[in-house]
C-alpha cells in the first residue's frame, strides 16, 4: 500500500494545480517535504503554485497538463518521473464547470465538463497505475462533489461526469487490489475559492441557480469550506500508514451556530455577512 506517510522522498503528481483546490494539495505536500509535480492548461499560473511549494519546503515542477488529451497526460508524468523520481501520489483534481440549465449550453461546453472530470480522471488513473504497479505501492486519489449522488439541477453536466468518477472509482479499487495501490475518493461539499465558483459569482449566474438549490433542500446553511481545508484532508488521505485507506469520504462545511435560514433572503443576509471581513 501507499508508503508510510509522511516520508519526504515521495512524489506527487497534481491535476488542476495552477488555481483554488489544486494550489493548496500542491502546497500542503510541499509543507511535508514532498516533490511536486504540477500540471494545467495556464503555465502561467503553474508559477506561482511552484514557488508556494518551494516555500512550504518541498521541490514543485510546473509541467503544462490537458487531461482532455492522453498524450498531454503522458508527458506530464514522464516529465515528473524524469525530473523528480518515480511517482507515487496522484491527485485527479482537473474539473470545469458552469452553472445553468442544460438547454442552455453548447454541446462544446457539455463536451469539455465531462472530458475534463471524467476522461481526464481515467487518462491520469492510467498513468498512475503504469508507473507505479512496477513498484507495489502508490496512491491515486480522485476528488468528486456532492453533485456526483444528489439531484442538482442547473450543474448537470458536472454532476454527471462526478458520477462517472464515482463508479470509476469503486471498480478501479477492485481491479488493484494486491497491487499495492491505494485508491481514494474524497467527495467535497461547498468550498470557495475554487476557480470556476470565483467566475460563476463574478458571472451573475450564481444568485439564480442558488435560489434553486436552497428551495430544493441542497443548500440549508452558509457553511462554506476553503481549499486549504480539502488540501488538509487530501494530505491525510495520502499519508496513511501502509496496510488500511479510506475507501471512500466527504468534507462538507458545518453550519455556523446559530439559527437556520428560513428563507433565501435571509441566506443572501447570512452570506454576505460571513463574507464579508470581520
């Protein structure tokens, strides 16, 4: 299984790590020692996510990643194994997403949230398991939504492809048992800060759908999480002792103490007030 956890020779691969939930595993391995490989469509901000791991302590490279394409996929861990050693953390982080109704989309858009999530989750498992079955041990941890087992209007694509993962998931753990490769799902509720939450609020769109979500019972709370909170979990996940893992778990936000919203004005007041700095 994964290696006992918190040794500084292991090297993790992350998908997605230029911004929000990718940026903080990245620097959260960092603080343990760890070499880290990170990857995404914008190189630009790769930078900035290298440097933060060069300050928590460990050794990043930035590597440009499309997990649409198996080839891009491909040279990002050859590039990691040439650079940093034999991989043996794998972080499925990639995802895009928009908010709305399902006629409203393009067939491009449906297209690239599901190729994104679901394709670039497999393309990277495949990767994984090529580099690191020749040594008996690794984990492969992929990162899926609350959307993936509720109803969630105006998020289906994305729902679906977390769905996708899901399943993928359960029968991936079966086919490698006593490989010696751990495979974690680590399903998250509501976090700010992630990439596509920033341009859905800046978009508009994000006040009507979460009109929806809570009359539907999906949002009672203003509870949120932040990416270094999943990064926290992440990094726990992976650093397990040999010989047990965690099949499976979420990390959703508590509620704040104190009364319930009743009604969506009075979660918009909530909102705005634990947004804003005390």
């Amino acid at each position: 299984m994964g290696e006992s956890g918190t040794t500084h020779d292991r090297v993790a691969v992350i998908s997605g790590a230029g911004t929000g939930i990718g940026r903080a595993i990245a620097e959260r391995f960092g603080a343990l020692g760890w070499k880290v490989a990170v990857g995404g469509r914008r190189v630009e901000l790769l930078a900035d996510t290298v440097a933060m791991v060069a300050a928590a302590g460990g050794t990043g490279l930035a590597h440009p990643l499309d997990v649409t394409d198996a080839g891009s996929v491909e040279a990002f861990f050859a590039a990691a194994e040439t650079e940093l050693g034999p991989v043996d953390v794998v972080v499925n982080n990639a995802a895009t997403a928009r908010y709305g109704p399902l006629d409203d989309f393009a067939p491009e858009e449906i297209e690239l949230e599901i190729a994104t999530k679901l394709l670039g989750s497999l393309y990277m498992a495949r990767s994984a398991i090529l580099t690191m079955r020749p040594h008996a041990r690794g984990d492969i941890l992929f990162i899926t939504s609350l959307a993936a087992v509720q109803p969630w209007p105006f998020h289906l694509p994305y729902a679906a492809a977390n769905a996708g993962v899901e399943q993928a998931v359960r029968s991936l753990r079966l086919e490698l048992e006593g490989s010696g490769i751990r495979v974690t799902m680590l399903r998250c509720g509501e976090t700010v800060g992630t990439d596509f939450a920033t341009k859905e609020l800046e978009s508009g769109r994000i006040a009507d759908v979460m009109d929806v979500w809570f009359r539907r019972g999906l949002l009672r709370h203003v509870g949120t999480m932040t990416p270094d909170m999943v990064a926290d979990a992440v990094a726990h996940a992976v650093t397990l002792p040999a010989g047990y893992q965690y099949e499976s778990f979420a990390v959703v936000p508590t509620a704040p103490v104190g009364d319930l919203p009743t009604t969506f004005g009075e979660f918009g007041d909530q909102m705005l007030r634990s947004l804003l700095p005390e």
